[in-house]
C-alpha cells in the first residue's frame, strides 16, 4: 500500500493512540493520554503539553509525529522508549525504520538530505511530511513486510468501507486485521461477515461492533480485551491512518413526509473515489446539495467516479431517474436512459458544444455565460449560480472549539495550482503577510507563509469567520465568463469579510463585497479594512444577509428538482407530487 502523501487524520481515537505512546516514547499511562489528546485533536490550538517537550529537536511537526508513532515498529521492542531512542541516534548504529520505508527509493526523492546514512524514517519526520513526499516511493506496499500483529480499522459509516477493503485484500502474508465498527446499523460489520468468511475462519480477521457513541477509551478497552482473548498477551495495537469519513451537514436534513417518493437522482462528482473524495471541493458540494435534494423529498446519491460502472450497469429498476453531472474537470457517460442534466460549475473552456448537446439540461453557474450558449442550447440551458450550505458554513460563535480557532489578519485558503496566484503575489509585493494554507506552494517564493496543507471542510467557516480579511481570486477563463468562485459564498455564509480580484457577476452582491484589479487597489483595501473593523463588519453582515437568503443549496435544491420534475413529465414518466 502506497499511503498517500496528503496530510490524513486517524480515524482512531486518542486511547488507542494512548497504547502507542507509552510503548513507544516510554510515557506513562496519565502522560500517554494527554499527549495523545494533543496530537490527535488539539495540536493547533492549544499548548504543548510537557510531555511531548523533548520530541522538539527530533521531530518538530506535530503531524509528523503523529504519524511516525503510529507506524514506527522498533528493531528492539525491548527499550524503554524505542521511538525516542532510534530518533536520537538509533538510526547510526543501523537502528531499522519503519519496515515500509524504501530508503534507497526514498532518497531519490528527497533534496536536502541531512547525512549520507540518515535512516529514512529520521528524515521523514523532519522533512519529508511537510514537503509531501511519498514514504512508500516503489510502491512495496505496508502489508507485506509486517509481522503478524493486530492491525486497527475503525469504521464510523458505511463510506469507510472501500477504505477497509482496500487494506484487507492486500496479498498474504499479512497481519491480523480488528475492524471497530461504529457505523449505523453497524452495516460495514454486517458486508463484512458476508465478503470476508475465510478470513474469518481463520482468525485474520475480527469484526467488532461497538456503539456509534463509543467513547475513545471504550474503542481502547475494546481493542485490550480483543487482543488478550486472541493469546497475544496484551494489546499491542497498529493504529493504521485512513482517510477521515465524508463529513455531514451539522444539522440533519428534514426527511419527506412518510409515503413521498420523489425522483432518484444520482450526483455524479468527478472526485476519483472515496479514499481521496475529502479532498476534492466538488465532492463537499455534493454533500450538500444531496442533502437538500433529500430536505425536499428527492432520492438523491452521491456517485463518485469509480463508481460510474457500476452506476452503468445496475438494473432498470434501480436506475436512477435522472443523473446530474457536477462538470469541472470530467466528463461522464451516458446512463441508460436516465435523464441527463450537468451543472457547470468551472472551468467552461474544457466543455464542448458537442459535449452539452447530449444533455437534457444544462445548469450553467454564470449568468453571462448561460446568456452565450443559448443560441446553442435554446431552452435546455439555463443559468445556476454556485451557492453556500448554512449547515457548514453559517457562523456559529459558540461551537466548542471556535475560540481557539487563530483569527489571522489576512487568510487565503487554495492550492498555488502551479500557477500564480495574483492576489497572493500582489499582497506579499506590497508588505502584507497573508496565512495560507493550501497544497503546492513549496516551490514558490511564498512556501514560508504556508502555515497548512488543508483545513477540514467542516471547520471552514469557523476559520472564514475568524480572519479579519479573508482573500479570494478566479481562474482567468472562469473571471472572463462570470463564474463566481464557491468561496465568495461560503465566505459570505459564514459571516467573513472577503476581498476578491474583480469578476464580472459580481454585483449580485451589491457594494458589501469588495473587489480590486490591481496591487495598489488591493493594498489600500487591506490597509484600510484592517484599521477599520467597524466597516468589514457591516459589510461582511450584509453580504452574509445576501447569501442566506438568496444563494443556498436549498434555493438550487428547488430550482433543479422543478427542472427534473418537468423532463420526467414531458417524457411521459410517472412524475411525484411536490
């Protein structure tokens, strides 16, 4: 297994975490969770706990450590504190990193080696995690080198299970797998039991149900008893990462009336699949507007794109009524004879005539550019502004947590795209030091400003909110054709103040918003908004006034369930009440 070079955040628990820690750095059981609590959760927004104190020198991305205490297997499992004593200078004397690491594969990759002999693993932890390189470089996979040992998944919904396939299939010999399933209905235990029976047989595999409230120390005690059941003679866990599960709106979606039934549509997201799907914007998108599509009584599913065979090939009683294309950077196939609808939502260049001719609708997130294909498309094109999700976005100022959440004066959130990013350049030129956080800035003059690779989908508008001044910037082709960037709204949703290079649409939102085209215009807006808060205040309130009302997700909810409901009807398919 390859692990990808993406930051991830375990699905286990601080306990289990716990165990690793006092084996491996020789903490005691109180100290253990305290640091493990840090690494875990609160790393970035609380102090370092004295435990942890001496870790500084060796290994000074939190992360990093995180990742090398749940993965670093000592040559001599007898020490008092292996991680600790390898990472002081056990790698000289031959000292064994962790067993996945290719060294030799490893270096090819690395520029800024500290010593000829370093152990990979040593400078993996110093360098390595931050610059996002791959610990596995040959692909020689994680499973085969392992000794037997208990290997920990956790499944926290049915989403996690092609996560937890893809780690039990991998080819013998390998470990024993323990599965924690705390998904509802418990339904990743229950496919498991029916796909995995030789290997339950067997003892490779344990299936262990838990309730979805299950507290961190319960998972831990869970995981003790399990192993001392199997003779191991104690818990003696491998807490392996996986990616995070989809997040969820905050709030649950109001369910239709009993007896409903309206359309079934599938949302076709270009993310590749679920394993990376947290990644991708599009597919946080789809959560969303999933969600209101259910609020008001559609069957709405989310398809990501390895899952667009299996869509291809279903039944035509399982067949959705009508497929929505979420159009950035993939095309998609035909579906049996399932409505087609896209929703372009960026980057209208990559979008053929011929390629809109074959859909039913199209939903075009610019009203300009609708106002061009519609001598091409006529009335199958209409205009569908991108839109924010108040569940995640709007400001709730008394979330635990928000407090500690750094409310920086400048924020930009976005990837460097390999490309300039021109409100970043300009800013930086004329003295200002904005916090980013994004991926692909380390070979950029801006990569010492870059304080995060991503922030989670979910506690965005807490960070939007926080920031004094949050930045925003187009790609060319969509500033050219008036597609409004999704970050304009969710800003707005969660009550920030945005500053954003000028696009044309723009005045749907009034004089809240405040757009600049040049360096010098952005430089007298940041220095004037940030010596008056009064004002970004006002703005940010009227603007967050604008897109609460009037670009939601239930607003686009209403908008396409109408369309889908008038083909189905020209069609002469059955069609549900509203």
């Amino acid at each position: 297994m390859s692990l990808p070079p993406s930051r991830l955040l375990p699905l286990a628990q601080a306990p289990l975490l716990a165990l690793r820690l006092q084996r491996l750095c020789g903490l005691g059981p109180e100290a253990a969770a305290r640091a493990a609590n840090w690494l875990e959760t609160a790393w970035f927004w609380g102090s370092e706990p004295p435990e942890l104190h001496p870790w500084r020198a060796l290994c000074p991305d939190p992360q990093s450590l995180w990742r090398l205490v749940c993965l670093f297997e000592p040559a001599d499992p007898r020490g008092a504190a292996p991680l600790h004593e390898h990472l002081q200078g056990g790698w000289r004397r031959g000292g064994r990193p962790a067993p996945w690491f290719d060294v030799t594969g490893y270096d090819t990759l690395s520029a800024r080696r500290v010593a000829p002999q370093e152990a990979a693993i040593l400078h993996y932890a110093r360098e390595g995690w931050a610059r996002g390189l791959d610990p596995d470089p040959h692909g020689h996979g994680l499973v085969p080198l392992l000794p037997r040992r208990t290997i920990v998944l956790t499944a926290q919904s049915a989403a996690d299970l092609p996560a937890v396939r893809a780690h039990l299939r991998r080819a013998p010999p390998g470990p024993d797998w323990l599965v924690l399933d705390t998904s509802p209905d418990h339904a990743v235990a229950r496919q498991l039991a029916q796909e995995e029976t030789a290997a339950l047989r067997q003892g490779r595999l344990r299936l262990s149900p838990a309730p979805a409230d299950s507290t961190g120390a319960a998972l831990a005690a869970l995981v003790a008893d399990v192993a001392q059941d199997s003779g191991q003679g104690g818990p003696d866990p491998l807490l392996l990462p996986l990616p995070p599960p989809p997040s969820r709106p905050r709030h649950p979606a109001r369910r239709p009336a009993a007896g409903a039934r309206g359309p079934h549509i599938a949302l076709l997201c270009p993310a590749p699949d679920q394993a990376r799907a947290y990644r991708w914007g599009d597919f946080h998108f789809a959560e969303s507007l999933a969600a209101a599509l259910e609020a008001q009584g559609a069957q709405a599913e989310i398809c990501l794109t390895d899952a667009w065979g299996a869509l291809a090939d279903r039944p035509a009683a399982q067949a959705p009524e009508a497929t929505l294309l979420l159009r950035g950077v993939r095309s998609a196939p035909r579906f049996g004879s399932a409505l087609r609808l896209m929703w372009m939502i960026s980057h209208p260049g990559r979008v053929s005539p011929e390629e809109m001719a074959g859909y039913d609708h199209v939903f075009v997130a610019s009203e300009s550019y609708t106002r061009t294909l519609r001598p091409i498309l006529h009335d199958r094109v209409s205009a569908l502004l991108q839109c924010s999700d108040p569940s995640r976005f709007a400001p709730d100022t008394r979330a635990p947590g928000t407090d500690a959440i750094p409310a920086h004066p400048l924020l930009f959130v976005g990837n460097s795209r390999r490309a300039e990013r021109w409100i970043v350049a300009e800013a930086v030129a004329h003295g200002h030091v904005p916090a980013l956080y994004g991926a692909e800035w380390d070979d950029t003059p801006f990569a010492a400003l870059v304080q995060g690779e991503s922030l989670p989908n979910r506690d965005l508008g807490a960070w939007y909110h926080r920031a004094a001044i949050v930045l925003n910037d187009h790609w060319p082709d969509m500033a050219q054709h008036g597609f409004l960037s999704n970050r304009i709204f969710d800003v707005a949703m969660a009550g920030g103040f945005l500053i954003s290079d000028r696009v044309e649409g723009a005045e749907i939102f009034g004089d809240p918003l405040v757009q600049v085209d040049s360096g010098a215009a952005l430089d007298a807006a940041i220095r004037h908004y940030l010596a008056h808060p009064e004002e970004r205040r006002r703005r940010a309130a009227a603007l967050h006034e604008t897109v609460r009302h009037q670009h939601s997700f239930a607003r686009r909810a209403t908008e396409i369930l109408a369309r889908v409901r008038m083909l189905l009807a020209r069609s002469g398919a059955p069609v549900s009440p509203d």
